[in-house]
C-alpha cells in the first residue's frame, strides 16, 4: 500500500492554516519552492523525509493553533511489504 499524497498534502495545508502562514512562509522554512509546497498541498508531487521531518521539527518549534492536525501529518501508516 503506497501513501496517499492526497490526504498528507492536506494535512500538511490544514498544519500551515492552523498556524496561519502562507505557503511562502513554509516554503521558506524547509526550502523549497511555493510552487512546489502549492502541488504537495495538492497532492500532485510528495515531499521526501527529510522534508517531512523538517516540518515536523518546525511544528514542534511553532505550536500549531490546532496540534492535532499537525501530528496528524506523522501519524500516516504504510504497509511495508
């Protein structure tokens, strides 16, 4: 079972709303692209691990409004075949 970018690009958006920044913000902050973070949001691209894990250092810093919906972006299971 592969992950469903879709629902981690959504998460990943509802984390950065909650903290009320803007795409350029997070962009900035794990360097990358706003076009690029527009389609992982999207679910049309995927972020590697390292990604991942620095938006997930970044949360811990920040303190979402919602945390809920930012660890939600961490708790997404893979079936490793």
């Amino acid at each position: 079972m592969s992950p469903d970018y879709y629902v981690i690009g959504r998460r990943i958006k509802q984390c950065r709303l909650d903290r009320k920044m803007t795409q350029e913000e997070l962009a900035d902050e794990i360097n990358i692209s706003v076009a690029f973070l527009s389609r992982v949001e999207r679910g049309n691209a995927h972020l590697n691990l390292r990604r991942l894990t620095q938006i997930g250092i970044f949360q811990h810093k920040k303190r979402c409004v919602s945390h809920s919906s930012c660890t939600r972006v961490f708790q997404l299971r893979v079936k490793v075949r």
